[in-house]
C-alpha cells in the first residue's frame, strides 16, 4: 500500500498519472519549469516498453506526438512559455486533423523569455486563442498534486473520446511543489480507449466521417485502411476540398464537439459557496492561497466561498454564472494582467461586481495580497 | 502490381503545371516501390508544405500531409512508435531545408530509418516563384527580381555533413537511375536523402529564361555527369549524380530498443 503514496513533484506526478492513463509515447524538449517531466518520463517510458525521444525543438516535438498518436499510441509533450508558442501551429494541425494529443503547459512569467524560474498564470488566453483560425480547445489545470493526477487523467480521457489536443495548463508553483500524491490502484479511475473502427478490410472507410454521436473512429496508420491526413480543409476522406458546404460542416464540426460538451468535459471544485457573499474564483496554484482566504475568513464569520476551475477552456459560463448567482461580489484570483476576470465578467449578471486580484510581478500571491485586496472591494480601506 | 495500383485516382487529376517533374518522380518512385513488393498497408508517405508535397495525397499508402518543413519530425513519431513501417518523406527544397533545415541535420544526425526526397526545382512554386536556399547566386525570382544574392546548399555535401548514411542524386532526365537510386534509399537501413532535380517550367524556368519544360529536362542531362567521370575532371562545373554515400550506421530505432533493454522494459 505504502509503495502507492509518494512524495512527488507535480511535473512528476503528471509523469505518473500519463501513465496511468496509458501514455507510451512522448517528445519533448527541455525549457523550465516543464523540464522534470521530460526527465522522469526518459527514465519511465523505456521501463514500460514505452518511447521517449528529446527532439530538436518545440514544434518538431508536438509534430512527432502527432504522428505517434496516428499509429495508435496516447502521446504528450510538455513545455512553458516559449516552448508553447512555437508549438501553437502543430497544435492547430492536430485540431483540425483530429488527432487525441495532450500537450502540457508549465507557465512561467511571460511575456518572451519573461521569467523562467517564477510563477505566472498568463498562458489562458493563448491557450484558446494561440494558433490561428476558429477553434474550440480543452485546456485543464489544477491546485494540488492529488488534482495533477486526476487532471491528467482526465486529459487523456478527453482527448481519446473527442480526437482532440487537450492542453494541461499548470503553472510553475504546481510544478516544482512536493507534496503527497497517492497513485490509484489500476481501474480505480476509468480510462478511455481509442475508438477504432469496425468497418472491415476492402470497405471503403471515412475517417472524417463523424458518427450520429459526432465521434470519429480511428485507423491506425499501419493498419488495413489507408486514408488522408491533411491539415488543409478536407472530405470525409481527409483529401483538401474548398468545397463551402463541406468546409461550413467541418468547421461546425470542429468547434460543436467542444462546445455542445462543455458539462462533459468541465471539472470544478467549491468551498463553502452555500450561502457566499464574496465568491473567489480562482484555478491553479493561486486557488490554494485563496482557499486558505476562504478558511481563514469562515473562522471569523464572513461568508466568503471558492469556486475553483479546473476546467478553463471550454470556459464553463453557466456554471460560473449559476454559482456567482447570489454573490455581492466575486473576486477573481490569478497571476496575470486579467484574463479569467474577464470571462467571469462575462459569464455573470453584474459583471461591475466582478474584481480582480492579482500579481504579475513572478511572486506568487499570498493570502495577505489576496485580504488586502478584498479590503479594498469591501470598502475597509487598506 | 502495376504502378496505377499504388495511385488513389479518385483523386485525380493531379494539381501540378504541365511540365512540372514532379510528376515524374512521382511515377519513378512507385515504380522503385512497386520493385521492392512493399504492401501498402507497410508504408507510411508524410510530407509538408509545397508542390512536391501534394504527392502525399495521391498515392494509396498511410498519407500524412502535414504543415510546412515539418514532415521529418511528424515521420520520426510514426517511425519511432512504429518502427516495422517503412517511412517515404518526399519534400520540396524550400520545405526541405529553409523551414525544415533544423528537421532535416536531426533527422540526419539521428540516423532514423526513413527515406527524405528531396524534389528540387530550386524555386517556391506554390506561392508563385519566390528564391529557395537552392535557387543560388544569379538566379531569379519574384522576390530576386534584381538578381539572387543568396549563395545555396549542396544538399549532398549538407546531409553528409549531417550524418546521412545513403546519399544520392539524380533527375527528372535520367528516369532509371532516379527509378533505382530511390529503391536502394528505401531499402537502405537508416536515413536516406535523395535529391532529385525537378523542373519548374512555370516559374523557375520563365524567370530564368530556361526554355520549356523539354528544354530544362535536356539541360538536366548537359549539365550533369555521373560521379567521378573523365567529364567531371574535364568540366569541374558539371553536377554529379549517383550514390554519394552508402554506409552502415547505428539506426535510432534499433538502438531504442537497447535503451528499452537497459531500462528493463523489454517484454
């Protein structure tokens, strides 16, 4: 029992939970604070039979993820910062090729080469946004180590059953942390495997075909079916078309099977959010400092709660807006200039009650930055 | 089989100039596949960006069309993850060693099993004629419109430098060696370049006042000689074709293998 409760890294413990989740394949290239999981994963993967192979740069890593993926394997590459933005044009590819992928993203302070060693939180709305053209991504995160397994878990779950990249959105305090991770027993959490096709040899087969339920069963490359890969606008064989009707329709498609999954796909956590008053949103490291505001607070009779996201992209609107119902105000807790805040303000009735507390400075927050901020929102003064 | 077997012709017509190489190498390379008795479910084509890289789409083996200078990196992961399919990476030379030349010297250096073609018609012809690194000193271009400054690659003397273990050079003239060169590249046991010279009548041959596609294939066979020929010695300027190289080199797939052995993974 004792050899399941370790004392890990989170970038370790995303290690451990990949996998768990069935990962055997990964490349990478080394930039901090991502770097301790392309090291535990070339000390782990060759001891499972699994590959691992440190490639000449970001965007050659996420291309070989991609072939890999192709050959049936679950594959993931980790990076921050600058590593992410050279990858945003594979992770493009693999969106519109459909193709399941994790990449993991360890933030630091940006923007350039920022701050590599110290926190940030800036990377949320790239994560959306970064590569070009309209798009639904998933993109995770947690606070606790425990939460990096389960979250990395879930990635991989997310990206077999929709043919997505889904990105793990961690920050350098997650990352470098040690804390206590208990490994789960085989089949206590529920993995999903590829869909692969039943369609048989000779028959012709779409492999951009979406079923009824908007799923598209695989082929491993190396398989009976030979089909087209292409990141060009294609048919339902996967040869380009400028064909209006069929790009209209893979466009829906690509951007429906997020959006129309958004319950599905979204993980959350709330703290003492029954008869809140002040409602902290927060997700990462820094919901850590803001549930220890919320306890804090509770003890002395304020009716402060947390909802911490662990799913930030699909950005869970109703969610927010339901829990942020009866909230005189919510203060938004991240490590960047303002971009969750945002997507709260838009998700709530009374966006003019929504504050934002944060620090952009690679310092992370602390529950005092945190109190003398909601001072001000409460009117205390400083 | 014959060489139509191996083509998707439902995808047909093919979208290349009239005159274009392209689609000699092409017929010249299923024809050095179809030699070899490869099954199709056994090869995996995966190319970038460009003219060249359309080849992907026709051809009925697992295809993978990727995005520009990339199809190297893509090519490692499916080769590493599995290593029994026989990798085929044909690229233009802008694809190949502008955007890609950071792909290619690591594909090289590595030693990975996979076959790179490089169909060089020394010019950007999907985007209308822009100078490659192997369009050379003098040449023209619609962004050299004063003439090119800048001086090429010899991809040969490139890849040897690189680690590449087969290295050869033919062209869109000299349809049997090409036919050949490329069935000993794919046979070959680690990384293979092939570099083939390609016209581009539309853009490289307009600009440059080359003739036709015919005149340009002529000029392949002038301007060219087998490795080492009295001719060469005679005339140093003349491009020589053949096999450069053909050596035997620890390949990363097999050498993956012993780090899987070291780390006690084996089955």
């Amino acid at each position: 029992m004792s050899e399941n409760i370790k004392f890990i890294q989170g970038n370790e413990a995303c290690v451990e939970a990949a996998l768990y989740g069935g990962l055997d394949f990964y490349a990478g290239y080394p930039i901090t604070p991502s770097t301790e999981i392309a090291e535990h994963m070339a000390v782990r993967l060759p001891q499972i039979g699994g590959k691992f192979i440190q490639m000449e740069d970001e965007i050659a890593s996420i291309a070989a993820i991609i072939g890999a993926s192709l050959t049936g394997h679950k594959v993931m590459t980790a990076t921050s910062g600058p590593g992410f933005s050279l990858m945003q044009e594979g992770l493009g590819y693999a969106v519109m090729a459909e193709i399941p992928c994790v990449i993991v993203n360890v933030q630091r302070g940006g923007p350039s080469t920022g701050l590599p060693t110290n926190v940030g939180q800036g990377d949320v709305m790239q994560a959306q946004w970064g590569s070009h053209g309209d798009y639904s991504i998933v993109a995770i995160t947690a606070s606790n180590n425990q939460d990096v397994f389960n979250m990395t878990v879930h990635a991989f779950n997310i990206a077999e059953t929709y043919r997505t990249p889904v990105i793990l959105l961690f920050d350098e305090v997650i990352g470098h942390m040690r804390e206590r991770v208990d490994i789960p027993e085989k089949g206590e959490i529920n993995l999903v495997e590829r869909l692969k096709t039943q369609i048989k040899t000779g028959v012709d087969f779409h492999p951009y075909l979406p079923r009824e339920d908007g799923r598209l069963p695989m082929s491993d490359f190396g398989g009976v079916h030979r089909y087209n890969v292409t990141g060009l606008a294609h048919d339902m064989w996967g040869f380009p078309t400028n064909d209006p009707q069929i790009v209209h329709g893979l466009l829906r498609h690509l951007v429906d099977k997020i959006n129309n999954n958004v319950q599905e796909i979204t993980r959350y956590k709330e703290y003492c959010m029954d008869d809140a008053e002040l409602v902290l949103v927060s997700y990462g490291s820094t919901a850590r400092s803001a549930l220890h505001v919320v306890n804090n607070r509770r003890k002395r009779g304020e009716r402060l709660g947390l909802l911490e996201l662990q799913t930030l992209w699909p950005f869970p609107y109703s969610l927010v807006k339901e829990k942020c119902a009866k909230a005189s105000y919510i203060g938004v807790v991240e490590l960047n200039m303002g971009q969750v805040v945002q997507l709260v303000r838009n998700a709530v009735d009374k966006p003019e009650r929504v504050f934002l507390i944060n620090r952009i400075d690679g310092v992370f927050i602390s529950p005092t930055d945190i109190r003398n901020t909601l001072r001000v929102i409460q009117g205390k003064g400083m | 089989m014959a060489v139509r077997d191996y083509i998707r012709d439902r995808f047909f017509p093919h979208m290349w100039c009239p005159g274009c190489g392209h689609g000699i190498v092409l017929n010249n390379m299923l024809r050095a596949i179809e030699t070899l008795e490869l099954s199709k479910n056994d090869i995996v084509m995966v190319s970038g960006i460009g003219c060249s890289s359309r080849i992907s789409g026709y051809v009925d083996f697992h295809t993978l069309h990727t995005i520009h200078g990339r199809a190297l990196a893509f090519a490692t992961g499916v080769k590493m993850s599995r290593p029994e399919l026989t990798l085929i990476v044909p690229m233009g030379d802008g694809d190949a060693l502008a955007i890609g030349g950071n792909h290619f010297i690591h594909a090289a250096r590595r030693n990975i099993d996979m076959t790179a073609i490089i169909m060089n018609n020394r010019i950007y012809g999907m985007t209308g004629g822009q100078y490659s690194p192997l369009s050379g000193y003098g040449a023209r271009a619609s962004t050299a419109p004063y003439m090119n400054i800048d001086q090429d690659f010899d991809v040969v003397q490139l890849s040897k430098a690189a680690g590449a273990t087969f290295v050869a050079r033919s062209t869109t003239y000299h349809v049997q060696q090409m036919t050949d060169i490329i069935r000993q590249a794919i046979s070959h046991k680690g990384f293979s370049v092939v570099e083939i010279l390609s016209q581009c009548p539309t853009y490289f041959g307009r600009q440059n006042k080359l003739g036709t596609a015919v005149d340009m294939m002529t000029r392949y066979k002038d301007t060219t000689t087998p490795i080492g020929s009295k001719a060469k010695k005679q005339n140093p300027d003349l491009i020589e074709r053949g096999i450069f190289v053909q050596k035997e080199m620890p390949e990363y797939c097999t050498e993956y293998e012993k780090v899987i052995e070291r780390a006690g993974g084996g089955a």
